[in-house]
C-alpha cells in the first residue's frame, strides 16, 4: 500500500513539473501547448524560409544555402539536444555556439521567455516529450532595446562616412562581416551567391543611401517591427563596416541613362506630386497600389519612408523601368485555376490549403489548393511599366519630389547620401 502511495505522490510531483507525454494532466497540458502555440508563430515568421513549415529543412531558401538547415522535426536530432542548448543556438546564432553563421543571432531580437516558447515548439516539431519545457521564472519578458536611431547618431555616421567610407581598409572589413562572420549571406543575395529572403543587395551602392543601410543594419526593427530581420546586435565599427562594404556595389560605377538627365535639371513640386499619387481618377494613382502613412493599397511596398529608404535615382528607376528591381515580397505570382482560368497577383499569405493574393486592381483573393492546376512564381513586376509614356517630364518630376518627402522623422536632417 505504501508503494503505492509514494507512486502515485511520484507521478503528481513528475507532471506538475511539466512534462509532454501522453496521458498527464490536462491543465498542464494547455499550459504546454499554450508555450508551444505562441512558439510556433515566431517560428513561421522567422524560422520557417530556411527550416521549412513543418521542420525538415526544406523552406524555400534551403536551396539557396552553402549549408543545408537542421531538420528540426528530426527526432533523434533534437533528442540529442539540452533545452539549454537549444535556447543557447537561438540566442547566440550559429557563430556564437562555434556552429554555422548562417544561423542568426535572436538574442537581439526576442525576449527571453520568447526564446523558450521557440525551444517548446521544436520540442513540438521533434515529437519529444522527453525533454519538458518550462519557462525559468526569471526570463525576461521583454526583448532587449537597442540603441536607438536618432539624428546625432546618423549625422556622426555621416561624417565618418564622407572621410573614411571609400576606405579600402574598411571595406574590406565590411565585406569580411558580410560573408563569413555575420549571417548576412543567409538571407540576402549577392550577385549569385546568398539566400532570397531579403532584398537583392549586389547593386545596393545604387538603390540605397549610406545613411539608410547603417540604421537598418543596426537597428531593423527601427522602422519595421515586424521585419524577418533579427536584430544582430552590430557594434558601431561593424555597422560601419558594412554599410562602406554594401555602399561599394557594384564594383563597376553604375550611371542613370542619360535619357534620363532631364529628369534631374530642375526640382519638382511636392505638393503637385502628392496630387498625383493620391488622386484616384489621375494617370498615375500611386495609391491604388501603394500606401503612405496607413493611406493607400497593398499591392506594392509601402513607402511612407521611402525619401530617407532609396536614393534618387533608384526612385526614378522604379517609375521609368519598374522591372529593373522587384521588391522582396512583391514578385508576381500567376495561377492557373482547373477551370482554365488565369490568375495573377502578389501573394500576401499562404497556409496548407489555400493562398490569398492582391491582384493589380487591390482584390483581395482567397484561392483553395485544391482548385489550382498551376502555380509559378514570375520575377517581374506588376507596376505598369508605361509611366515613361504617360507621364510628362514635369509630372515624374512632381511625383519625385513628393516621395523625397517622405521620411524618417528621426533621420530627416542626415540623409545627404539620399541624393547622390
């Protein structure tokens, strides 16, 4: 009778303590699968391109990867593997637990108690429920807080970068950062090499200012929290660095076409610009694709920073020439439905069963699996590519001026490398 009462004492103390197997208590249960659900939505947001949605390595930027992704959903793998060590990987990135640095540093980024629910959900996709996961009392609850981006910050780059950023030295730096010891190389792609989550940065010296490319580096959450982009806590020197290394490319000098000269011989109105983005019965009607501080559509990027985001002739480039650079996260795609009808649009969200795209006229479109023959995904753009035709060299100009007003508060008065 005794053993069986210091058993049963036994099996009470063991559940309470959290442990996922089957058959334990049901309140514990939920509490589990409480950590593990809020786990997986930072794993799909973050994780899921190189790791795959359920955990075998496969997301879409697997391929494009030097070294292939562990399969989380391997069990033997994560079986292997302390709670601590997986809290320790996810925390320090790959290069701060002397394994891979493609694997990013999250420790900038998440809280501690967030870490720990990402830990529940690998734990989740192993099918391990020898390794229980409870959140230490002590956690932090609030992700760290980085220096923030304000003017005297970006002015003092400025400066810096006016007299050193050309350095041979430096660059070499920034270059070394980029590909060996940061883990830039596993999300964005440099000519051939580099994955396909962020942007295409091999022309980044043309499209970016100096100034834009050292606060996002920094600090990407500055002006877009919800950002894949983990914080990877450079120093200032490695911003730098990194910032003279990206401002380098391409190696050979790029030059606007000089039919586009007439474009910068004289300054156009904001105020006629803003006229023409936001006016729906115009010929430009930006907003019907584009939004500015909450106001506008959703097929294209949002630019309410975009004057301090992109430099001059890049802006150009994308009204003249759309196709010339497409936007992460806004390539096409074109679906082929079993009735034979032809749909095309900018995927905004996808699950096991369906996927939801915004067409060119902003519809909104629910697309079951099920009903799709074909699926591709195109690399152009669906920005009509007339604009050159019809809008008169005054208007472009106009609408240039009003985009060079959009910026980022903080920023406004050091942004001398937007218009380079």
């Amino acid at each position: 009778m005794k053993f069986w009462i210091y058993l049963a004492i036994c099996s009470v103390v063991f559940f309470a303590e959290g442990v996922m197997a089957n058959g334990i208590d049901r309140d514990d249960a939920l509490a589990i699968s409480d950590i593990a659900s809020k786990g997986e939505k930072l794993y799909l947001h973050y994780c899921s391109h190189c790791h795959g949605a359920t955990g075998y390595g496969d997301g879409y930027n697997a391929e494009y990867m030097d070294k292939e992704p562990a399969e989380l959903a391997d069990h033997d793998f994560i079986f292997k593997k302390s709670n601590r060590q997986l809290f320790r990987v996810i925390k320090l990135g790959g290069a701060g637990v002397k394994k891979s640095p493609f694997m990013p540093v999250f420790g900038n980024t998440f809280s501690e108690t967030q870490i720990w629910q990402l830990v529940a959900y690998i734990r989740f996709l192993a099918e391990d429920d020898s390794h229980p996961v409870m959140i230490p009392e002590d956690a932090s609850t609030t992700a760290p807080s980085p220096s923030p981006i304000n003017y005297a910050m970006v002015k003092d780059f400025s400066l810096w970068f006016s007299r050193h950023g050309r350095d041979e030295v430096v660059i070499a730096l920034g270059e070394k950062l980029f590909f060996k010891k940061k883990s830039c190389l596993a999300c964005h792609q440099l000519n051939d090499a580099g994955g396909r989550i962020g942007p295409d940065l091999s022309r980044a010296g043309f499209l970016y200012p100096p100034e834009w490319l050292f606060a996002w580096a920094r600090h990407p959450q500055f002006t877009k929290p919800d950002t894949r982009m983990p914080n990877i806590g450079l120093v200032v020197e490695e911003g730098r660095a990194i910032s003279a290394f990206l401002s380098s490319l391409p190696a050979e000098t790029v030059e606007a076409p000089e039919k586009w000269t007439v474009y910068f011989d004289k300054k156009g109105e904001p105020d006629k610009g803003r006229n023409l983005f936001f006016d729906a019965d115009g010929i430009a009607n930006c907003a019907k694709c584009h939004k500015v501080n909450k106001k506008g559509g959703q097929v294209g990027p949002d630019l309410s920073f975009v004057g301090t985001t992109r430099s001059f002739p890049f802006l150009l480039e994308s009204i003249l020439e759309p196709k010339a650079v497409i936007t992460s996260g806004f390539s096409s795609v074109l679906i082929l439905t079993r009735k034979g009808k032809f749909l095309t649009g900018v995927k905004t969200n996808e699950d096991d069963s369906s996927i939801d795209i915004v067409n060119k006229e902003g519809e909104a479109l629910h697309i079951l699996k099920d009903t799709i023959k074909k699926f591709k995904t195109q690399n152009i753009s669906i920005m009509p590519g007339n604009f050159a035709d019809i809008l008169s060299v005054e208007e472009t100009r106009d609408i240039l001026a009003y985009l060079k007003t959009l910026r980022v508060p903080q920023m406004e008065k050091a942004s001398p490398g937007g218009s380079r």
